[in-house]
C-alpha cells in the first residue's frame, strides 16, 4: 500500500515596501495592498488589468479566459472537498491556487475570497472556509459570467 504524504504548508513570504519597518504585522501588508489597489479592490473582472498583464494582446486574454474558466471549477472542487475532508493543509494550497489565477484575469473580488480561506486554512478554522465556501463560488459565477459576456464580442475571432 502506498503511503501518502501529507501536505505541509508552505513558508509565506511577502514583499516588504520601502521605509515598511521589518517587523510589520500580516494585517498591516493586508492594508497596504488594499491601499494600492485602491477603487478595483472588489471589481468582478478588472479587464484592463488582465489584457495589461497579457500585454494587450486580445488573442492570448481570449485564450487564458477559455483556460481560466475551463479549470476553475475543478479548483474550487478541489478545494470544496479538502474543506469537507478536514484537511486545512490541502484546502490553504488550493485556496492559494485560485487566489494566484484569479488575481491573473483580473478577478479581484474571487480573489479577495480566495485569501480569506487562505487565511482561514492557515489558521486551521473549518467554519470560515466552510462559510466563505459558498462567498468564493458567487464570485466566480460573477466573474465567468462577466469574462463570457465580455469576450463573447468577438475576441476569438
């Protein structure tokens, strides 16, 4: 019978911004970031910001979109069943995950939720994810039903 590892979480690392004392605490790079994202903070599809990242190269934003939407689900599931296994490890990755592909098409506000479970994997609390479970899975209906709409008009063409 083959043994399975179990997954440890991974060390976190952040960016330090200029004249950031050393010691500054999670909450207060949390606060920095919300400060420079400023207004996009819960947008559903920052759409400028996902075809800058791509270089505006509506091709290829098409193209990820597809990728995106394709394989979410499978993430959230993924995630959804760590939750439902107690398996805060697996849940805090997949939770990762999503947070990385959705900040990738411009999703702040799945995002967001994304790092709260994070969050709340990390800190072992099974009620949160549970709860915000259901927050992430509304925000990215949103987001698939904004990235349909949006690229419906003809990007792939």
């Amino acid at each position: 019978m083959k043994q399975v590892k179990k997954r440890q979480p991974r060390p976190r690392l952040r960016e330090v911004e200029p004249g950031e004392p050393e010691a500054a605490t999670e909450q207060s790079a949390a606060e920095a970031h919300a400060s420079r994202v400023g207004s996009h903070a819960s947008a559903i599809f920052d759409r400028a910001a996902f075809l800058t990242w791509v270089m505006n190269d509506e091709w290829m934003a098409s193209s990820i979109a597809s990728m995106f939407l394709a394989n979410m689900p499978v993430q959230i599931e993924k995630l959804a069943s760590a939750i439902r296994a107690g398996d805060c490890g697996e849940a805090e990755f997949q939770a990762h995950t999503i947070k990385g592909a959705s900040a990738n098409v411009g999703g702040e506000a799945l995002r967001e939720v994304a790092l709260e479970m994070e969050k709340a994997a990390e800190a072992g609390d099974l009620d949160a994810l549970r709860t915000l479970l259901a927050q992430l899975e509304n925000r990215f209906a949103r987001l698939k039903e904004a990235m349909e709409k949006d690229f419906d008009r003809g990007v792939h063409g």
